[in-house]
C-alpha cells in the first residue's frame, strides 16, 4: 500500500492564481481530510469527507473548494490564491481503532504565494 | 474558546527520560491523541487515550486525566532518532479534533 499520496511536494504561486492539490490513497478508507500547518500553530482542518459525494467544511474553509467522487481522491482547490494560503497542506485519511478514528497522512505539499 | 496548551520547545539528553505535557480546555471530550512529527514530515500516530490512566507501548506510555483536562506523553531511552515535535490533539463533544502547536524536542548526545 502507498497510503495517502500528495501532489505536487512544492509550489509557488503568484496572487490571484488557481491551482489544485492532489490526495489520493488506496487504503479504501471512508474518511478523507484537508489541514493546513502554520508555524507555531496546530493543525487546522479545512474541509473533510466522509464519503464519496460527501463533503463538509472545517475550521478555516473560505479560499477553498474540495470534490470527492471516489473513495481514492480528494482534491483541494485554491482559487484566487492569496498570500495568507501560504502553508503546508497536509492530506489525510483514517481508520477506526478502539472507537478512535487515527489519521494517516500524506506527505504534505508546501505552497508559497508570492 | 478550545484551547490546547504544550510546552513550545525542550531539550532532553540521550539515553534519559522526558515527560512532555498537554493541558487541554475544550467543549467536550472524546479521546486524546499523540501525534510525531519528524521536521518536513506528515504526523504519525503514537497513541491515543480516552479513559484515565497510563497507556504504554514500548518506550513511549501516555497518561490521561480528565477530570485535570491534562495528559502526558513519556519517552524513555531516548534515542536521537526522537528529535522531532509532538503533537497532542484533544475530540472534542462534535468529534472534532483540536490541535496543539506540538513541542519541538531536541536530543543531544
């Protein structure tokens, strides 16, 4: 199994441009989530799923748009990209152990705008 | 408000034992979780709580008390391969989870 699997790694966008973070995983799991990191913050949750064809906001959702069409993929969209979207984007999917929903996590996508 | 409170950063020395701690005030609560986080990688699992009392796992054990909204994650053995932050995030009553800004731990020789 791979996981969860993000794309790209790295990006640099100028303000005001589009672009869409890719998440897939193939652990066939329910449950799929949006974060972003910022220095000397907890994780906040940006949009979450689930289900395929269901989808919700979190914490901190204005900026963005998800989709899930399939079990395996769960896009972030960023529109109109400002500077304060400048972070570290982590995906993630769970599992339920001991009534507990464990997240697993993608490798994280760092985006800059300038 | 939620809030989750660690230390930002500490230091331990290899071979010895630290105690890194969570104080936690949220609307509710349904579990506990430790997190690691090596620097420029995803979180990892380590541990979740949601009972008071001492989880253990190898050289790692998590404790919880509720009724005190506080939790700790100890480390014994410390190796340097445990340099990374940490991360203690608290479900809340809406099955939320609230995070932590994660303590940095240095190990030096």
């Amino acid at each position: 199994n791979a996981g969860v699997t993000q794309t790209p790694k790295f990006r640099i966008l100028k303000i005001g441009q589009s672009m869409t973070l890719q998440c897939t995983q193939d652990m066939n799991h329910n449950y799929m989530y949006w974060y972003r990191q910022d220095p000397g913050m907890g994780l906040k949750l940006i949009y979450y799923s689930v289900g395929a064809g269901i989808t919700d906001k979190g914490e901190v959702p204005n900026g963005y748009n998800v989709s899930r069409s399939t079990t395996e993929d769960f896009p972030l969209r960023l529109e109109l990209a400002a500077p304060s979207q400048t972070s570290v984007y982590f995906c993630a999917s769970s599992y339920e152990l001991a009534g507990a929903n464990v997240l697993t996590f993608g490798a994280g996508s760092r985006l800059t705008v300038l | 408000g939620q809030n989750i409170d660690q230390p930002t950063e500490m230091t331990a020395t290899e071979g010895a034992i630290v105690q890194i701690n969570c104080t936690y005030q949220t609307s509710g609560f349904n579990g506990l979780f430790w997190y690691q986080q090596h620097a420029g990688e995803a979180p990892t699992f380590l541990s979740y709580n949601v009972l008071d009392g001492l989880e253990e796992k190898g050289r790692f054990s998590s404790f919880l008390s509720r009724s005190k909204g506080y939790s700790y994650l100890l480390l014994k053995e410390l190796q340097m391969k445990d340099s990374a932050s940490y991360l203690c995030a608290v479900m809340d009553s809406n099955y939320q989870l609230i995070w932590g800004a994660g303590t940095k731990l240095i190990i030096k020789p």
